[in-house]
C-alpha cells in the first residue's frame, strides 16, 4: 500500500507539502508530471497536471527519496504546491484514483518509520512532542529525548539485564553445575546497579510529565477574594465570570499559559465557604480536589477581610504562596502574623504588584524544573513499564537468593521485556496504537 496526506498544517498557505510514501512512489511522480523521476533528494520543478490528462493542476517542486533512505524507510516523495484548498484537493482527488494508493492515517509516516527501523518509540514520541510544543522548554525536552540521551541509558540498562539473563540461563541449561562465584557476584552487582538506576529515574518529581503537559497551578480561596480576576489577569482575557456576587464561579476553569517557557495550565475554582447550595458544594469539592493535585496553589484573600480558615490554612504549605488581593482597600497595615507567611501584596484592579506575583511563580517553577537536569519519562508509559521492571527485578533477587532459578529466570525476562517496550524493542503491537493516534494526518 502506498499512502500520502498533506504534512503541511490546514488552510490557506504559501507553500503546501504532500507525502508519498510506499512502493508506488515512482508511478505517482510519473503520473502527476508525465515525466522522468528526478534525481534523487534533489528539487526539481514540475508542472503538476492531472492523472490521465494534461489539465494543470499547479507548478511545484518534487523531492525523490528512494528507500530506504528515506523517512519512512520505503520509496517516499514530497510534493511542494501552493497551500490552496483547490490546490490540495485536487492533488489528492488525483493520487487517490492510482491503484493501492490511500490517504494515510494520523502518524502512519512515522509508524512506518518505526516499523522499518529507522527510529525507536521514544524518538518517535519525541517528534509528536517536538510538533506540539507550544513552550521554550516543551521544545527543549523533545529535542533532547529525540537527540537519543534516554533510549541510550533505558539500552544500557536493558543490555545489564541480557547479560544477567544469559549467565541465569546457562545455570538452567546445567542444572548440576554451579555457578562461578565471580559470575554470582556480577549478577548481584549488575542487578543492584540497574535497580538503583531505575529507582533514581523514577524519584523525578514528574517533571517530564509537567513540561509535557504542563505544570498545575490552582487558584483557591475564600469567595469574592478576587480568584477569577487573578485569572483573567494571568491569562490576558475574559476567561472567568467576575462579579461582586460571592459564589460566582461553581465550576473548574482552566487556562492554559506559556510563563517565561514553562507551560502551565491555571485553574480557577469556586469559593471556600460554608454553604447550604448543593451545587456549590460540588464545586468547593472540586476546588479541594483540585489544590490536591496543584504543584503551586495560589491561595486568593481579600486584605480587607484577613481570615484564613481552617481549611486555607492546611493548604498552605510550601507548595502555596498567599496572594493577598485588593491592596487599594487597605487602610491599616496587615497582621505581623500573617506577613510571616510566604505571601505577596496585591491589587488587581489597581494592577498593583502583579509583577512581583509572576516573579514569585516563576520562581517556584524554576526550582522545581532546574533541580531535575536529568529528565529522562515523559509519559506514564514510561514510568509504568519502569515500575514493572522494577518489582520484576526485586522478586528476580529474592528468588535468585533462594536458589529458584526457573522462576528467577522468569522475572528476569519480565524485567527486561518492559525496559525494552519503553523503547519499542520488543513485540510492542499493542502500545503502537496509543502512541500514533496521538499524531495527525502527515507526521
Ligand atoms: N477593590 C478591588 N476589587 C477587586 C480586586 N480584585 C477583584 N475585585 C472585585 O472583587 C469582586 C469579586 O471578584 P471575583 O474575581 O469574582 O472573585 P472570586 O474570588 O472569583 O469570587 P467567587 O467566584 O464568587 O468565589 C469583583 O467585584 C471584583 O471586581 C481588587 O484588587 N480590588
Ligand atoms: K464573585
Ligand atoms: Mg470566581
């Protein structure tokens, strides 16, 4: 089967890209120019027409990139048209109408590119990242996970286990014989050390995960503190209702933000106060909820009326900065008491101090992100098949201490089986789908 789609984003646009990939590249190229097949990896003007017929669809640009040096490994071509609809429609219309020819699916490409083992799954991963990094630092994991840093440690590690492997099998294929007493021990050594390897992985605080998906930070607080103005106010727009009515906002609203390069998603919540209103309840169990899962918790109260509840006051820890609003109101100073926390003055009507309160976010983000250099899961993919790897590895020691070496062995290949899905070296048909859905038409 040959596929193709526009790789290029929708709409209007200067240039358009079409992908060709699969055995019937050639014939496409042939059929589309009515000509010879360019040299290859060269560009080379065409006129552009119609399959069976002279009818111009455009002038373009075809690059010709024979298997398997190409992407995908198989015969592939770009055709470079301009970005019209028209254009675009017509050129599809055109390759559809040659036999096994087919629109492809979202990622095939770089499917196929993993399939025929051009790249492994965390590189192809990082390229679905890499397109849909929207932040400075988004931009930088990807390009480092692609660049190979983690599939070299995950095969380092896994190679450490091959090598435990064969020595545990050896004893299984002569049972009478005992092992070495070097060889025992380098199965200790070796174990421990890829055990502690993937211990100090997995102790990350997520931060691959954040940067991907973006770092939680909750608005929560006492009703008309000012919550839903802080978001507007973060985020530039009308994203929350605001209005002297206290319990406006009931359900959970989120932002998504770009804070000097740190993604980060921004919720607003609904007000902390008693209430008899079932539906605010719900939505004060949200907000709860929510500053549960925060990684920064924005704590909103009004300066005029300095109470912090109970239930503030155990969300206050060091992953909370109290965000004391309406500074115009305030006549008299504020509680000594209260200035001891990690806390910062604002108004937002007034625009008052805001800088002061995004200096103080990003602060926080920064410490969190700068610690770890050594990000290496990006997904829960990764952190799953690490923890079964994990557990495989210490009943693998506890069974290898008793002499079990059946059952050890089979641990041990468990073990093994999961560091390598992380990379895609195993059989790994059934994770290939979640992975290259996630990718659209093109890529
Ligand atoms: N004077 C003054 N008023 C403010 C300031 N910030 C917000 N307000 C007003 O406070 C009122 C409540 O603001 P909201 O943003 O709706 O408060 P909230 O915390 O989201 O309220 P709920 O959603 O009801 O819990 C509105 O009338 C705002 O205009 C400020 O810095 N100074
Ligand atoms: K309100
Ligand atoms: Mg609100």
């Amino acid at each position: 089967m040959t596929i193709f789609a526009l790789s290029t984003g929708p709409g209007i646009s200067g240039i358009a890209i079409i992908r060709v990939s699969g055995v019937e590249t050639k014939k496409v190229i042939k059929l589309l120019t009515n000509g010879t097949i360019p040299e290859p990896r060269i560009a080379t003007l065409k006129k552009i027409n119609k399959i069976n017929s002279s009818e111009l669809i455009d002038e373009g640009i075809i690059l010709w990139f024979p298997g398997p040096e190409s992407y995908t490994g198989e015969d592939m071509a770009e055709i470079h048209v301009h970005g019209s609809k028209a254009v675009i429609d017509a050129l599809h219309a055109s390759i559809s109408k040659i036999e096994n020819c087919r629109m492809a699916e979202p990622g095939e490409f770089t499917r196929l590119a993993f399939q025929n083992g051009k790249i492994n799954l965390l590189k192809a991963e990082s390229i679905a990242d890499l397109i849909s990094a929207e932040t400075e630092i988004q931009r930088q994991q990807a390009i480092k996970i692609m660049s190979g840093k983690s599939a070299d440690k995950f095969n380092e590690l896994r190679g450490k286990l091959l090598k435990i492997l064969s020595n545990v099998e050896a004893k299984i294929d002569f049972p009478d014989e005992d092992l070495p007493d070097d060889i025992l021990k380098e199965i200790k050594k070796n174990s421990n050390y890829v055990l502690q390897n993937i211990e100090k992985i997995l102790d990350d605080q997520k931060v691959g995960e954040r940067i991907r998906e973006g770092f939680k930070i909750t608005i929560l607080g006492p009703t008309n503190a000012g919550k839903s103005s802080l978001l507007n106010c973060l985020s530039n727009r009308e994203a929350a209702i605001v209005s002297e009515i206290a319990g406006t906002t009931r359900d959970v609203i989120e932002t998504h933000l770009n804070i000097d390069g740190y993604p980060v998603i921004v919720s607003d919540t609904a007000g902390i106060r008693e209430s008899k209103s079932e539906i605010e309840k719900k939505g004060i169990k949200l907000s709860l909820n929510r500053a549960d899962e925060a990684d920064l918790k924005l704590i909103v109260v009004d300066a005029k009326n300095l109470v912090i509840s109970d239930v503030l006051k155990g969300l206050l820890d060091q992953n909370a900065i109290l965000v004391i609003n309406k500074l115009d109101l305030l006549e008299e100073d504020i509680d000594p008491e209260i200035k001891k926390l990690n806390h910062v003055l604002i108004s937002i009507k007034e625009n008052l101090n805001i800088d002061q309160l995004i200096l103080k976010i990003k602060k926080n983000l920064k410490n969190k992100f700068i610690k770890n250099d050594n990000i290496l899961i990006t997904r829960e993919r990764h952190r799953q098949h690490l923890k079964q790897c994990l557990n495989h590895l210490k009943s693998f020691n506890e069974k290898n201490e008793v002499d079990d070496f059946d059952k050890a062995a089979e641990d041990l290949r468990l073990a093994t089986r999961n560091l390598g899905m992380i990379v895609g070296k195993v059989d790994v048909e059934e994770i290939l789908d979640s992975i290259f859905n996630d990718f659209c038409i093109g890529k």
